[in-house]
C-alpha cells in the first residue's frame, strides 16, 4: 500500500494532510524516513512512527478503554463529554464507534472499533456475547436475591423476564454479575427488582476478555484481533 493510503486509512488527516506529513520527513520506519507519499510498503505487521509518534498499523482497529465516570458513550452526547475525547485525534479520525453503551456513571471495559461488522457480531441479541460486572449494592446482598437474579426476575417497564449467567457474593455489598443479555440500564433494573440499588457498578470483562488490573482509568490499549473477544 503506498505510503499517503495507508496514513488516510489510520486516520492522520485528509490526503492532502497525510502527504505533506510525508513530504516534509514526518513518517518513519524504524529509523528510515520515507518523503515519497507513493511509494509503496507492505503492511504486514508494520509499525511507524509519525512526528515521533510510534503506531502500529492495523486495517480495522479495536480499542479497549478502561471507561471513567463522567462521559457518554455517544457520538453526540448531550450532558456529558463522549468516550471519544479520551482517544487521541487519529482514532477519533476514523470513525470508531462503542461497542453497545455504559452509562456515564459507570466505569470499566468498553470496546470500540470501526469495524461494523465486528460491532453487530459483539452487540446482537443471538450472540448472547458475555459481560461480567462488578456491582457495589446499596444493602447487603441476601442469598434469595441471589437466587433470584439467576432464575430470572421482571424488569419493571418491559422487557420481559431476565436472568444473571453467574452471580457471585463477593462481600456483603458486593457481587460479580455475568450476563448474556443487553437490556437498557439493565444491572440496575434487576437489582431495582430484588428490592437493592446499584450505588456503583463497573464492566470488567467483555466475551474473553478481562480488564487489566495495571489500565488505569481513561486510558486504553490495543486489541489485536476479535478473536480474543469471541
């Protein structure tokens, strides 16, 4: 792929952009500068830097972002800033979107790609892809409402009856929860419907993967393919 393609395609600006970052020495390989925006170079598994910035290439890119409280997972959020202000300007280029949605008060794992086709495999309802997540409850937890949120509960204003994959007390006041479903504000519905509160509640696996212990909050890492998802 020629040079000024493959800055476009990773999001460093228009192509009139990406190629004066070429003509004028800011694109590396190693320690080799390359100011032919037409020449091509294979991409596989290629790594450059741009003006000191070292990037790995990859020809659809999936992101896992350690969310904090306080932003919308929207492309156009109304009270709070997006997600996407956490990324720098070459992802936030190319048209990453959330994979499904985490409230703006919760925190931990969320995906983002601009691979379409990936997003609707991660977020279908048949797919029934995993979600593990951590609840801080306003009271104590008993075992009937443990019990419960695995048989399944109603969730009040719809959707039917919806069950917890695993449930595990972690403490009095906390638990893992495992879920298959997708259901709007769903964690907080189910635990509404067994009498408790959700008081925080974080994301901390997605499919196979788990949440770094060492990603700190809005910051984010690489992920190298979709099948460490699913």
């Amino acid at each position: 792929m020629n040079i000024e393609q493959i800055l476009f395609s990773q999001g460093f600006g228009t192509r009139y952009e990406c190629r004066a970052l070429i003509l004028t020495g800011k694109f590396k390989v190693g320690d080799k500068t390359y100011t032919d925006p037409n020449e091509n170079i294979p991409v596989e598994e290629l790594e450059f830097s741009v003006d000191g910035i070292e990037w790995p290439y990859y020809a659809k890119a999936i992101i896992m972002l350690n969310k904090p409280t306080g932003y919308e997972c929207s492309l156009k959020p109304s009270r709070y800033p997006s997600v996407l202000a956490l990324l720098p300007p070459p992802l936030r280029k190319r048209g990453l979107q959330p994979v499904g949605r985490l409230d703006a008060d919760t925190t931990g794992l969320l995906l983002l790609t601009d691979d379409g086709a990936l997003n609707h495999r991660l977020t279908h309802p048949k797919r029934h892809v995993p979600k593990t997540y951590l609840v801080e409850t306003k009271h104590p937890v008993s075992d009937k409402q443990i019990q419960s949120l695995i048989a399944g509960v109603e969730l009040e204003g719809g959707d039917g009856i919806v069950k917890a994959e695993a449930c595990t007390l972690i403490d009095p006041t906390h638990l893992s929860l495992k879920l298959t479903q997708g259901k709007y504000h769903q964690v907080k519905r189910m635990l509404s419907a067994v009498s408790n509160r959700v008081e925080n509640l974080k994301r901390i696996s997605f499919g196979k993967l788990d949440l770094p212990a060492d990603l700190p909050e809005g910051k984010w890492q690489w992920v190298t393919s979709a099948t460490s998802i699913i």
